[in-house]
C-alpha cells in the first residue's frame, strides 16, 4: 500500500514530527487558557490539531472538533454545531434534556432508526434564527460539561465565521469565552491574513482573546528520515540529495510532499533507483493531473491577478516597490493591492514574512511552463 497520504488528516504513520507544537497545544488548552494557531494552507494544522485532541481525550477532556467551512448561514451553523456537540455525547437522551433546558427555539429530536440507534435532528421552530438563539446555543456546552468537566472546542477554519457577522457572531462568542469556566477554544484556519486581523485588531471582538501560536514548515531532517522509512518499505534506498530535491519541488510544504512521494511511489518498483529524471516525470505528471483545474483557476482571474501570477513565478520580495512593478510591468499600486488581497484571500497566493508565494507549488509550475 502506498505510504504517503495527502488531501486528508495526517494520523498514525502518516504523521511526523510537531511534538513541541502539539505539547503546547496540549498544556495551553489544558490549563484553561484559549489559543489561536495561524499557518498558511496545508502545512498541516488540522493534523496537529487531530494529534492534540487525541492526547487531550486520554486525559478525559471531552473534545469538540468543529469545522466552519461548510457553514453558510446562522441555521447552518445551529444545525451542524449542534451536531458536532451531540456527537460527543454518550447519552443523547440526556444531551436533548440539557440542550431544551437552554435553548428556547432549537429543538432536539431523537429518533430511532430500523435497527435501533438513536439519531438526532433539530426542529427549529423560529423562522429566523437571532442572537439570543445563538447566545443559548454557545452556552451549551459550559451547561454539558458541568462541575466536574471540562469541554474543549476546536474551532477549525475559523476565519469562515465573518459569514455570521450580520448577526453580531464574533462578539457573542467573545462574549461567551470570557465568562465560561470549564469550556475552552482553539481558533485555527488557512486565512492567516483575516485570522492575525480578527485577533490582532483592536476594534475586533477577538482582540488578544487568546494565547497566538504558529506552525512552520517541518524540519528538512525529519521529512528526510521519514521519506527514506517509507521508500525502504520497497526496498529502496532514497539518497540523501534527492530526498532534498522533492522536498524543494514541493517547496518545502507538509502537503505537495507527500503528494509527490505518493506519486514517485506508484511509478517506481522494488529495488528500483530514484533518480532525478524519475523525480521530475513525476511532478510533471502530478501537474499534468491537475492542469484542467489550474487553467480555469488561471483563467477566472482578473487581468491584474494574472500579471502578479506570473510576476509571482520568479519571485515575490517587495512586490509593491517601484522596481518589482517596472521588472514585472505590473499595474498601479492601488491596482495591485487589491489584486494581491484578492488572491490572498482566495487562498492562491500567501505570505510568510515580507516574502508573497503561489501557495501551490505545482500550480507555480503549471504557470512557468505554459505562461513563461
Ligand atoms: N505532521 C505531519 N506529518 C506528515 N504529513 C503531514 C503532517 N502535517 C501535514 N501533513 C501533510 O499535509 C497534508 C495537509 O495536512 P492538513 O490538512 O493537516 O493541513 P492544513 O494546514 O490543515 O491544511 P488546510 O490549509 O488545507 O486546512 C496532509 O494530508 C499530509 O499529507
Ligand atoms: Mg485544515
């Protein structure tokens, strides 16, 4: 079976490496305090996070794990935080009693399937979902948790919540970790831009509302070790240099790596040697497999995101000074602001430091080879 996972949480094998991180993870939640964790797209939050709530449910925490990016209005977010709450419940019977004392208008209903598991939906008897149903709702799990327990929330994706913002959801929710005693939150999400804005912003409700951590890529040494494990599972002997090489053509991210060995993987055989001729057939092939998708990702862009693209392809220090937009033959900075908050926000481009990045690797590749 191929080793190498991508697109998925990273568990079991799968997983290297992030033990300081998640320890941290571990003993701020456990210590009653709340976090947020920034890291740009797929360098490997949720499969941190996954990591921690496993530790953290050996120590008997009750663990929420939440995700916000199928939410698209408030009723959609009562019925699937609901969800996600009762799924944590071993006595749903008792989780509806708690919940109807709490909330006034979302009602729980159980029902019993043919072969006699419980299953639960909600009867919402408003029309319109308000913020005091809402309010109800968040209580909710300080009233599940009780004296003796202690609940922890994982908010993933969370910068998707400025969907709820026309009903005031961010300063009812600050609202709510302020006062709750056995109930704690990590807020994490892709978005690192609008996550550092909602928490770092004075005039937001999440203000320095919890302890800030983030996660870099994982240490060159580790990824090395763990591709060399995996290939001696077929018996071949990854070199050294060119296991730094698919590291650097994955440009160093958690993801696009193991998307690479999994590709490697599939096309040598046992024994095999992997040179860098068979390194690049693969990426080639991986962006091969994926260039439909880039060219219409590519050709939905705006003219000014087209050109910061490709100006992006050979390097991304300093993009708003006047040499980089003469080099480049970019377009006014106001233009190319709005153009580079564009793609940022859509997760296409990214920045760490003062340096932007295509955020995919292979779609940088993609725009080299059919744009340059
Ligand atoms: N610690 C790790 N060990 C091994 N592989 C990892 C690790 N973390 C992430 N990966 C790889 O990166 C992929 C993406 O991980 P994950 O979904 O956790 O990242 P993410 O930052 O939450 O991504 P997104 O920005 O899409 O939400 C995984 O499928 C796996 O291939
Ligand atoms: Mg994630």
């Amino acid at each position: 079976m191929n080793p190498f996972t991508f697109g998925t949480v990273a568990t079991g094998e799968s997983f290297y490496d992030r033990h300081k991180e998640c320890d941290h993870i571990v003993k701020t939640l456990a210590g009653g305090n709340n976090m947020v964790l920034y890291a740009p797209r797929r360098f490997g939050k949720t499969s941190l996070v996954v990591k921690a709530i496993q530790l953290l449910e050996e120590q008997g925490f009750i663990c929420i794990y939440f995700d916000f990016m199928p939410v698209f209005s408030v009723e959609s977010f009562v019925r699937l935080y609901t969800k996600a709450v009762a799924s944590k419940q071993r006595n749903l019977q008792r989780f509806a009693e708690t919940f109807n004392s709490i909330a006034k208008n979302i009602r729980p209903v159980i029902r019993f399937t043919p072969d006699g598991n419980p299953e639960l939906s909600l009867d919402i008897t408003k029309k319109q979902i308000d913020e005091t149903d809402i309010s109800q709702l968040l209580d909710i799990p300080e009233a599940l948790a009780g004296k003796k327990k202690r609940v922890l929330i994982f908010f993933d994706e969370f910068q998707e919540v400025e969907k709820l913002n026309k009903i005031n959801f961010e300063g009812l929710l600050r609202s709510k970790i302020q006062h709750q005693k056995h109930v704690n939150y990590i807020f994490f999400g892709s978005k690192t831009h609008i996550m550092q804005a909602m928490f770092n912003d004075k005039k937001r409700p999440f203000y320095h509302a919890a302890t800030q951590m983030t996660i870099n890529y994982l240490p060159k040494k580790e990824t090395i070790h763990f591709l060399q494990n995996n290939f001696a599972r077929k018996e071949i002997k990854l070199d050294l240099e060119i296991a730094e090489y698919i590291i650097k053509a994955a440009a160093n991210i958690p993801h696009y790596i193991q998307q690479l060995a999994s590709e490697i993987w599939s096309n040598v055989s046992h024994h095999a040697d992997i040179s860098h001729e068979i390194v690049d057939e693969c990426i080639l092939q991986v962006v091969a497999m994926k260039s439909d998708y880039f060219m219409e990702l590519f050709e939905n862009q705006s003219t000014s995101k087209k050109q910061l693209l490709i100006a992006l392809c050979t390097g991304g220090e300093n993009i708003f000074s006047e040499s980089y937009k003469i080099t480049h033959r970019l377009p006014s900075s106001a233009t190319l602001q709005r153009a580079a908050k564009g793609l940022t926000n859509d997760g296409v481009i990214d920045k760490i430091d003062s340096e932007y990045f295509i955020t995919d690797p292979f779609f940088k590749l993609f725009l080299k080879r059919t744009m340059l």
